[in-house]
C-alpha cells in the first residue's frame, strides 16, 4: 500500500482573487453560523431587528477559538479541491464546536445525517437552538459532530489522536489544529515526536498547525509569550520545518490575510509532496523534516472589539461569550446585530435560508469533505481481522496432570498475537511504553514484525525498522492516544502497559470511554474496533520493583465507566488469556481491560475447558474442590486474577487433605461483570445463578486481584453479600519475594484456608490444631523468602503446602 | 528574601590534576558500591576471591544509568565544596537507586541516619544485602533514600518536582538529571517551560542535565537519536542555552572525561552566577536563558563490555544486570570479579572497610552534603502557616433563616485565602490549570497577590507579574508536580482543579501517597506539609460543558490509598469548605481532597455550626428533620456533597409539608472516613455512634456527590448496610441544566421523597397520591428546565418545592 505521490501537489498558480473571495464567503458563512448557535433561539437569519426574545436565556459556548478554526476550514477547503486531498480535520481547541458543526453545516454532511436540521430557515433555527441547549449538542467537537474524531473536552489529545489516525493510512493528510491552551500539556508536548516514528511512504501526514490565538481562560499562552527565534527552535527541535504567519491583526484587510496565509498552505503542502514523492520513489531515506504551520491571529477575530469600554477582540475576554448581558442590555444587543450583520448574511443564504452558491463555492463533494471523511466514522471501515486459530497456539494441559507445566500467559498470547500480525499486514498495531519484551509478548512478536523508528539506527539496534506493527515510546499518553486515533479510524490493536502505570491515562481512558458511550446513541456512527488492554507486570508479581509498582486501581477506575462499554477481565493462565483475547479481537464498541501475569505459572485449563469458561465468564472449577458437586457446599473459595486463583487452588489443596470432610467450592471469575447484578450490567449473572453458585448463604471466602473494595461494590445487591469475605491488595507492599507480597495482604494460601476454618461453623473448634500448624507453616514460609530474599521453592508450585516440607535454600 | 551574588561564582582556576583524581576517586567508589549492592550478599571488600556464595541468589537492580548518576554526583562534589552551593540532587533516571545510595554512603549520611550501616565491612555487608532484598530498600531512590524528594518508579516528574523545589528558594541550586527515557513523558516535555515561571531573583536555580546514555529498557531513546542540531534547537526552544558534552566512549581515559565535563559544569555554573548577580542588581529585566546540560555517555558505564558474545556496555542490555547467572556461570563470576576490581577497591577504602580519605576528599560538609540537604526532607523546615482568623471571612448565616441567602463557597474561602497569603508572603503558593479565577478564588485573591509568569508581557494583561503567589499553566500534570515538590520541600500550598480532569493526575496522586505513606515509618523523615486539592468545577455543575466535564471518580482513586494518608472532604457550603481548609492547612503528612461547588448556593450553616460540624466529620442536622429528635426516625436522609445535601434539605421539606407525620432524620457527611470502620481508617465511626446515628434497622437514603459504590465500599462492614439505598452519579451526564443533571441521575429531591415513600414500610400505600404527585411535579420540573434551556426558578432555592408551584418562564 504505497501512496500516488502525484496526488498531493497542485500545479496551478497562486488563488486567484475570486478565489479568496470564495475563501472569505465560507469563511464569513462559518463564522456567522457559529455566532448565531451561541446566540440566537430564534431570528436566524436576521430578516428583523434582533429582539431579547430571539437570544437564548443562557449564554454557553467559546467564540474565541472558533474564527480562527473556520479559517483554516476554509483554506484546507480550497486546497482539498486543488490537490484532491483526502483530508482529516483534528481541532485541539476544546471548545471549538460551534465552528466544526458550522462547518459540516456548510458542507451538507450535517443535514445528511440530521435531517431535521435541513438548509432552511427552520432548520438554521434548529442548529442555533440545539447548541449547548438541553437535549441538544455539546459545546466542544462531541461525537455528535460529523468529522471530529476528538473531543475538545479534555485538551491535550489533538495530536496524538492525528498521529494515531495517520498510521497505515499513507494517502490521508491530517491537519491538526493545536491550541495553544493545550499545547501546555503534558502529552501535546510529548506528542510532537510521533514524527520519530512515521513512516512517509505508508503512512499518512500529519500537518501540525499550532494556533496562537495568545490566551486560554484567563490567562496568555506561554508559546505566544516566546520569541519567535525561540518558537521556531522549539518546531525544528521537535523535527519540523517551521512555517510561520501572522493575520487579522492591526485591522487587516481579510482579502490580504487570506491571500498570505493560502500561500504558506500551498508552500507546506508542497514541501508535503516532495517529501511524499521521494519517499514513493524511494529516495528519501532520511526521517523528513514535515511542515508544521504556527497561525498567529487574533483571539475572537471579527467578533466586537471593544465591550463595555474594555478591548474584547484579540484577548482573552473574548475567550466565551463576548457579549453576556444580550437580553438584558440593549447596547449588547446592538452590538450583537451588528457582528452578525458584518457577516452580511443576505450575501450568504437565499430566502429560504439554504447557502447560495457563492458561499459554499468551495466545498468538496462527497467523502472528500472533511465532515463526510469516513475514516472519521472509522466503524464504516472497519474490517474484522483475520485471526487463525487461536486454539492451535494453546499450551497443553492435560486434565490428569493440571498445574504439572508452568508457562508464561503474555508469551503465550504473544505467539498467536505474531500470526495475528502475519495475517493482518495492515489494520493492526502494537502500542507499548518500552515493555513489550518486558511483558513478554515478544520474542514472538519480533518473530513476525519489528518495532517502528524513524529516528537514527545504530549498528547493534535490534528490531528496527521504518515497517513495523510494534511502536514503542516511554508514554503511556502516547500509547493510549495513538491506539484511540487508531481504533477511531477503523483499524484494530491493543496497548500493553504495566499495570500500575496504567493509571497514567486514567483520565483519557475516561474520555474514550465517554466517546464511545455517547456514539452508542448515535445512528450515523458505526461502531468502531475494541480498544483493547494488556496490564501485565501487575502487581502480585511487582515485588522486586516495589511499591510505586505497586497499583491494581486501574479496574476500578474502569468500572465506573459505562457497563456498556467497559469490560474487565482476569483470565487466570494462558489458555483463559487466549480465549478471552480472541472475544477482545472481535468485539466492537468496548474498551476491553485485560489483567495477566507474564511470569512462569502453572497451567490449569485445557484449551476448551478455558473457552467454555470464558464464554460463561465465571463458573465452578470441579477438579479443585471437595464434596459431591451436585450438593451445597460447606463453603465457598473463589477467585478472580491468576495468583488469586493459585493461591485458592493451594488453599483448596491443604483443605483437600487436612479437612477431608469439608465440603469446598472452588470458583473462578474472569469476567467481573457477571458479579453485577443483571439490571447494572448487560453481563450481570441473574440472582438464581449466581446463588446457585455462590450460595446464599454460606462463607465465600474470595481472593481477588485487586483492592478488595471493588468485589463488594459488584455483589453488594446479591443476597449471600454478607458473608462474603474479600482478601485483595490492601496497599501493603515493598520490595520482597512473590510470597510474601500475597502474604503481606493476607492473600496468601494458608491466610486463606484459616479464613476458612474461622468462617465454617465449628471447624475452628474442631481444627484449633490445623489452624495452628498453617498459622506456623505461614510464618515459616514467610521468614525462609525474607531471610534468603527468594520465593519459596517455586511459588508457581502449588504443591508445596505442607507445613512440614520448608525446604533448606 | 534575596540571594547573595558573590555565592554562586568561583574565582578559582580549572579543577587541578589532584582535583580530578579526587574525582576518579569518588566516582570509582561510588560505582564499586552500586555494583556491590546489585550483586554481594558478603565478601563486600572483595578480601577474597569472589565464590558463588557472596552472590545474592536473585539479581535485581539498574545498572545502566547509574554509573551516570554517580559521575554527576561527583562533580557536583567538587563545585558545593568550590563554590559553597546550596544544592539539591534530583535523579528522574528511574532505577538509579544504587548510585544514590552508594553516594549517601561515602557522604557519610547513610551511616548518621542508619546507624547499623556503619563505616566498617559489616556496615557494607549490610548496605549491598539490603537493597533489592526483603526487608530492605527499593530499588529506585525512594523516601528511605536520603537527599531525595523524586520516587524513580514512575517516571516523568523529576524537572516539575525541581521547580517545585526551587520556587521561593532564592539560594538553591536544584541539580535535575533527566534520563533520556523519561524524557519521552508528556509531563517531562511540558515541564521544561517551568523556566517561564521561574523568578531569577527570588526563586531558585533548576539546572537541568539531560543524560543521554541512549537507551530505555529494550529500545532507543528518541533525544539520543536526533541530530545534534534539532537537540540543541530543542533546548533553545525550551529557553535553555544548552551545553553539550560527551564522555566515555571510545575508551577514552577516564581522567579526559573528568576534565572536560568538569569544564562544562564550571561554564554552566559561572553562566548561572552571572545570571543571579544581574537578577540581584535588577539589571536582569528579560527572562534569562538559564543552562542546560546535555551529558552524553555510554549506558552502563565501566560496566562489561562484552557478554557472551554480545555488547553490553553502551547498549541497552547493560539496563538492568549485566551479569545475570553469576551464580551459577563461572565466567560470569569471573566477569564480575574483574569488573569490581576494576574500581580498586584497595585504594578506596581501609582495612576496617571505611572510605579512605582520598576517596572522600570532595566530600562537602553537613547540610552541604545532597545527601543530607534539609530541603530534600521538608519537614525539617516547615514552618506553620500564619492562618489569620478564617471566621472573620464567614459567611453570616441566621439560625432562623438558613438557606435564605447565597454564596459562592469557593469565593468566600478565596477570601480567606487572600489573607493567608498576605500573611505568608514567601511559603504558601496555589497552583491551578488556568482555572483559579474559573473556579472564582479570584477575583479575592488577586486583590492580595498576582500571578508569578516570567514570559513576555503585553499591555492589556491583568495579574501578571514578575512574583506573584498563584502559578498558572494549563496543564494539571505541572501543578501538582510543582506542588508536590513545593510541599516535599516544606512549604505550603493548594491545587485547585476541575473535578473531573483531576483525574489527569491520578497516578502521580498514586505516587505521592505512596511516598508519604513509606515515609510514615522512616523515623527520619519529618512530616511535610499536606498537599491540597480543591475540586470545584464539580460533576453536578458541569451541565453547560457536558458530559466530558462530568466525572466525581478522582474520589474513588483517593479511597484506594492509605487511609493513614488520605482524607477525603465534601464541605456543603460556604462556611464548612472555610473549616474543612483550614483543618487543612494545619495539618501535616496528608494528602486532603477537599470538594466543593463555585456556583452561588443558598448557604446553611453558622460558622460555629460548621466548625463543630466539621470536627466531627458528620452529624445530624436537627433543624432539617422531622419528628423527635431523641427518639429513633423513620428513616434517615444522608447526604455527601453540596448538591446532594440540597436535594435531600428539599425532599426533607418536601416529606415535612406533605408526611408531617413521619419521623426524618437528616444526616450530612463532610469527611468520607467516618463512614468507615474503626479499624479501616483512623476517621472510622465506632460500630454504636455510627448506629446512634444512621439507625442499625431503618431505611437510610443516601444522596452522595460521586459514584455510589463508594458508599457501599466505606458501609459494608456497618450492621444497616442492606437498608442502605444511595443516589449518585451514574454516569448519566449530558449538555443540560443543574436541575436535569440531578434528575438523570436520580438524585434530585424528588426521586428522594419518592425513594422514602418506596423504603418506609406502609408509606407507599397511604400516599400514593402524593407519590403520583411527586412524580408528576418531576417530570414537570424537567419538561421546564428542558423546553427553556434554563434552570427550574433557581436551583439554589430550595423553597421551589410544591408540585403545584410551576412557574412560567
């Protein structure tokens, strides 16, 4: 898949004036409209004096970033139609809705997709009144808003999601709008390097246009409040030909601003294509330094310059709503009729309300128009990958002999996950900070592919290249943001991360979460691949690392999101990692938070064992417990993570032979979904199931991988909810051995089968002496880990239970 | 509070032969005890030859960058001692804890402050067993590590902590070693415009030192891998004059590498000098490029240079252990004992095992030490704050007419705030995204103080100034990074955020709980100051930005931490926030989530009241309820938050117009621990006070500001837990009104009064009609709010309750 390096320049001359005229109509048309949704109810197209009752009761919205984002809409108009671009358009700026929905309004897309917002004078009111208005859109580039693959919400993220949607699409040009409110961001800043990791020949452009419009809320920006010397340093350091250019200010004439600024376009655009052209032919070996723009123009450019005697225009005071007391204060009004009338809408729009021509010369047609580009609405791309057969990349387990192998699961899926990338050359990545080969997908993974780099290689490098389904960078932001632009554009992946870093994107986890919430209730969206996690390297296993390694929240911060589009799952060994990956793979719509451990552990299911039981997602574990299966037990041990479910597996063992009587439950949960009741979650097991297997009344006794906290949250409505008893991580760690991490959080195997002897009515009395002896063989095991600093013998060994077999190191 | 010039400058010559072998000396004993620590159990001065046994059966710990760190701490030895600096050693290389130690150890710290690890052989046995070992220290430079205020687990916040050190320590040298890894974070590549912010005057010096060895875990870093030109351009862009250096490779001498860093560092130090003496005469008016150091030099330094077969020294496999089967392999062992004798030992320390005094010639004395600079162990220095008299700031509640007058409660603390500020001129700063006046602490506060910005300035800016006690830039990362090491280094401060993009920062609040939580049992650690958030912009208020604005979990991810740590606060009004923050800002070692609305809200408690409210963290509110107060209610109506305590005073009203003769009694919570039990959280409600007020048996409606599982979560161990029926956020968010928000999610006073009606036995037969009625004045309400895009009459007026009272708009 190589681009047609004829595709991006344009051989004509500069814009004729008629031209910039054209420029400057949708411009004025888009700027109109965008005043007119923070503004009017009712009046669109001013066919009467502005009345109080035509403006909004409450006035919401951000005018100040929204000129300078039509302006950019209109030139890249012009250019899409010259060059036949396929072009993307991010807006950083968070609160630029009024404009990206103005603009897909000019378009046609938004009358195509909501048909009751038709190019009528009805139906200019009903785009003004739904903005910001109960049961309408939301003020930033929403998922509502055709074309946006960002919301403006959350700042930040404009740049990475670019980069994200870049990848693997070498025909498509990306123009990102950064703010410069949010350019002080931590992962803006960082997101400059995605350059270091781009392939020019088959993936897309990413055009960075960083707009300084000077001020954020309250404040100026500090890339505004820079020299130049210093600002065009800061874009060469990051990899970029920097092309600077002022308009608006000092009363410009607008013809002018647009002239100059259609010329540093086609000047980026052009360095674009050569840069595209020597990369198709293969003459550009060298990472290329790409274009990046940096639009300086006023804040709220053509909006009222002075208000109540104070400079409104070019400062922040025109961040918002520039003119707040409209129905109250008739000079407010008056200067509201006259920025809407400077627009000169009757030169805009016919009787009926519709466009004229004249304005919308410059539209592009079809798919070609940004708000219609369907890599915006990355479901209607979306192909399901081509997965093989998982089931033949399974570690063998013999059902006699369970427990007898030790494999690591990461590596495990690591195999099938290289034929996955074998088959799937093209819509299918890899995002890591640093630790795919730490978390042990690799070496299988750099069997089938390389990491991708585009930054110097040296002799020694190993798993280079310009090509590769791996990219790995020491931000989690970056991982994260790259996957959403990836997944958001149609094309499938998964990010392994630690897990306690996990929590480094807490919060853009959150705002994807949110996106694909509100998408569910969007027709026109088709529903884009899983966003898929591996948090491995979790914490039971972070001993040597220690405590700031140290965190299972993630899960919880998942789980407040919506249960129709979170999922949280625990396979406990390679083969339950397998068949849960392979459902991740294939759905769509979720964020999917898979927990396993990368370390030697032994096996347990058989590869169809291990499917039945994530399809069911919880069930009975028949081979580990006690008593006749087809009766109540005397107790319940459950589990949900893969130490958890070792550590139960041995407590079930000791009781299996010291308690022989004891009739013991053994579950396992992968899915923690179906904990819920089935009215909080779309997995949610019904009560008769759940106490069918969970009892209701008698001790649960459950090791969970977690904060303990989250397993009462899920099952606080079931009946049997007292006598459950949750051991977990209590936030008890330090640098030591495996077991005395589970110990330090009575997780531990002998910890667990004491609480069962406490639970169980009478065994306490009747096994004072076994209680003792555990409580010893705990103690002992305990001091053997910290005073030779290993784990017992093999903590994968869950075998070794006897009180009486503390081996000499 | 200004510096003295002449400090930082050294009149002297370039460091003397003897100077750098004073050097060679430091920098060989400290690398010899780093790699002591990662691999000896005994034989710790290598008296014999090296047998299998004086190997720690596991091998953990970071070579790689240490050899760096250590080269860095050396020479900075030579300048304090030249130069008389006041300096503070900031390592962001994560693991780099050896070397950390190894120099705390020959500065004589380490032994002063842990007396079992002396200055003899025993006291090295000592200090290699317990690193990376059970019972021992981490691997990172952590709170057991002297001189450091910077965990090295997660990375990415070295430079923001360094500023944070730095702010209004005119004196202070802040050395800042930034690895090339972390340098990849975002809130790494957003620190470096911390220099904008920065007086040169009266606030520190943050000499950044970028440390290139080249790589991360298993891949290239991308600042090691761009030309010299885009790096040097990149630091120029940061505002930095950059100084380049390279040493070590090639096998150049050792003594050649010396030499010339040692030249930087003077040419980088004499830059700062001149720098402070203008900013000292006031000839300094522009924002300085202050230097930067860019250290290239091989990963893993000294280490082996070829292991079986394959380069390590200078590659990433030099990362971790570049021995790894020195146990067992017995060319391994060999390797290892050349590589330590190497170092030669012999000339390094004496017979009993102390540093000779030509390893430890460079050493500077007492708190000049890095080790033991009383700034990196801020207790030390804290000095309470002078608090004035926050009741003065009140606001004046009428026993007889609560709920009658409104105000905005963050206003009202940032009143207060104004004078703690006047009064506290040099050690109490807030810091915010941008949002201090958005979350209307301004316009009080900037009536006491400005904004510190050392960018450019421009005619028409308000608040700006050269010094100022608030620090704003729109990024939540820079904030609480610069707060923390603000608060690490004994001073005072508050970080007010939107509640929901709190969550940007959840892991880093993971990291500083953690932090303080070891440092809770390191006797030597005074406690710091509490690091304080205040959350406005809150969930229930977030109508107008919508549904990416709306998330109360940061909450959630707090409750996870130590309960020795973190307290949690939901003040419902004006005068209850005044006495939630200053318990606050009296208090030490915490981390205090303060949540409170900015919005005008009817206000309810006397300033007496609230004191005694808040100190004891819940209560009943006997004039909201009704029937005897001494006898046990009907059902109880809870509340945490300020919205939901609204809701709940309105349906209790609504319940006392209508059911007068039902027993209600009104409970707020203001400090979440309380609801816990006793032996979960130091707040925790003993079992009977918490039924005296909750009742074991009757129904408890909880209307709660955030996701209700966390009330579940803090109750489940309490006896009336199953009769507990909280409201709260679910996730149910939109662009709407105040009063919709609430009803979406079923917390509004209507859905309550229903809620009781459904709970209390025999109520909902006897009123079904006022049930219909409730329900039919909801739906009412929302039509209204919905149709008019406004606000039922004022949501803050509690008394627009009747199902009949519907106005027009």
């Amino acid at each position: 898949m190589t681009t047609n390096p004829t595709a991006w320049r344009h051989a004509g001359s500069e814009p004729s004036p008629s031209t910039l005229e054209d420029i400057h109509a949708w411009w004025r048309a888009a700027n109109y409209l965008s005043v007119g949704q923070i503004y009017l109810l009712d009046n669109p197209l001013l066919r009467r004096p502005l009345a109080p009752g035509d403006i909004k009761p409450r006035l919401l919205g951000h005018w100040g970033t929204t000129p300078g984002l039509n302006f950019l809409y209109a030139h890249l108009n012009r250019t899409i139609l010259e060059r036949d671009l396929n072009a993307l358009y991010i807006t950083g700026p968070g609160h630029g809705g009024p404009g990206m929905v103005a603009n897909a309004y000019l378009d046609g897309t938004y009358s195509e997709i909501y048909p009751d917002i038709d190019r009528t004078e009805a139906g200019l009111s009903a785009l003004f009144r739904q903005f910001s208005f109960p049961g309408g859109i939301p003020s930033h580039a929403s998922p509502e808003t055709p074309g946006s693959i960002n919301e403006g919400g959350e700042l930040g993220y404009s740049l990475v999601h670019a980069y994200g949607a870049a990848f693997d699409n070498p025909d498509l040009l990306v123009a990102c709008v950064i703010g410069d409110g949010e350019a002080e961001t931590g992962p803006l800043a960082a997101a400059w390097h995605g350059n270091k990791f781009l392939n020019p020949s088959q993936d897309g452009v990413v055009l960075p246009i960083l707009h300084l419009n000077g001020y954020k809320i309250a404040n100026p920006t500090v890339l505004a409040r820079i020299p130049d010397e210093e600002l065009i340093a800061l874009l060469r350091g990051y990899g970029h030909e920097p092309f600077l250019v002022t308009v608006g200010f000092d009363g410009e004439d607008p013809l002018e601003s647009h002239a100059r600024f259609a010329g540093v376009l086609d000047d980026a655009l052009d360095r674009i294509a050569d840069i595209k052209a020597s990369a198709a032919t293969g003459e550009l070996v060298e990472r290329p330094a790409w274009p990046a723009i940096v639009l300086r123009s006023p804040k709220g450019w053509t909006g009222p310059a002075v208000v109540d005697g104070l400079p409104v225009e070019g400062t922040w005071r025109s961040h918002q709503v520039p003119l707040a007391g409209v129905r109250d204060n008739p000079e407010h009004l008056r200067l509201l009729e006259d920025w809407l009338r400077s627009y000169r809408p009757d030169d805009l729009f016919d009787d009926g309300g519709a466009p004229l021509e004249v304005t919308t010369a410059l539209a592009p047609v079809g798919q070609r128009r940004m708000s219609a580009n369907p890599v915006a609405n990355g479901g209607q791309l979306r192909k399901p990958l081509r997965l093989g057969e998982f089931r033949e990349h399974a570690h063998p387990v013999v059902a006699a002999q369970r427990g007898a192998t030790n494999a690591e699961a990461t590596r495990t899926l690591g195999d099938w996950l290289a034929e996955v990338i074998r088959r799937n050359p093209d819509n299918f990545r890899i995002f890591g900070p640093d630790e795919t080969a730490s978390n042990r997908l690799a070496p299988p993974v750099y069997e089938a592919t390389d990491k991708q780099w585009n930054a110097e290689v040296e002799v020694g490098d190993e798993h280079l290249a310009s090509t590769g389904r791996v990219i790995e960078i020491l931000s989690e932001h970056l991982c994260q943001g790259w996957l959403e632009g990836y997944v958001l554009t149609g094309r499938h992946g998964l990010f392994n991360s630690y897990e306690a870093f996990t929590h480094i994107v807490d919060s853009m986890f959150n705002q994807h979460a949110k996106w694909l919430e509100a998408s569910l209730h969007i027709p026109w969206r088709a529903p884009v691949p899983s966003f898929n996690y591996l948090l491995s390297s979790h914490v039971w296993r972070q001993d040597h690392n220690g405590f700031s390694h140290q965190d299972p929240g993630f899960i919880d911060v998942a789980l407040n999101k919506s249960p129709d589009v979170v999922r949280v799952y625990l396979p406990f060994d390679a083969n339950t990692l397998l068949a849960t990956y392979d459902h991740c793979l294939r759905s769509v719509g979720h964020i999917n938070v898979v927990v396993s451990g990368k370390q030697p552990a032994p096996q347990w299911l058989t590869i169809d064992e291990a499917i039945e039981h994530c399809a069911r997602g919880l069930g009975i574990l028949p081979w580990a417990g006690t008593g006749d299966p087809g009766t109540e037990p005397d107790v319940v041990l459950a589990a949900a993570g893969d130490v958890p479910t070792l550590e139960v597996l041995a407590a079930a063992s000791l009781l299996r032979e010291h308690v022989p009587d004891l009739a013991v439950r053994v579950v396992n949960v992968v899915d923690l979904g179906r904990l819920q009741s089935e009215d909080q979650h779309p997995h949610g097991l019904p009560d008769r199931e759940f106490d069918a297997i969970f009892t209701p009344d008698k001790p649960v006794i459950f090791a969970y991988h977690g904060y303990p906290w989250a397993i009462h949250r899920l099952t606080y409505k079931r009946a049997g909810h007292q006598n459950l008893h949750v051991h977990g991580f209590m936030e008890k760690g330090t640098t030591t051995t495996p077991f005395d991490m589970v110990m330090l959080n009575d997780l531990d195997r002998y910890r667990l089968a004491i609480d069962v002897i406490d639970r169980v009515p009478g065994l306490a009395t009747r096994h004072s002496t076994l209680r003792q002896e555990l409580q010893d063989a705990r103690l002992r095991a305990r001091d053997y880990t910290r005073r030779h600093g290993i784990d017992i013998p093999d903590v994968a060994d869950w075998r070794w239970l006897a009180p009486d077999t503390t081996p000499a190191p």
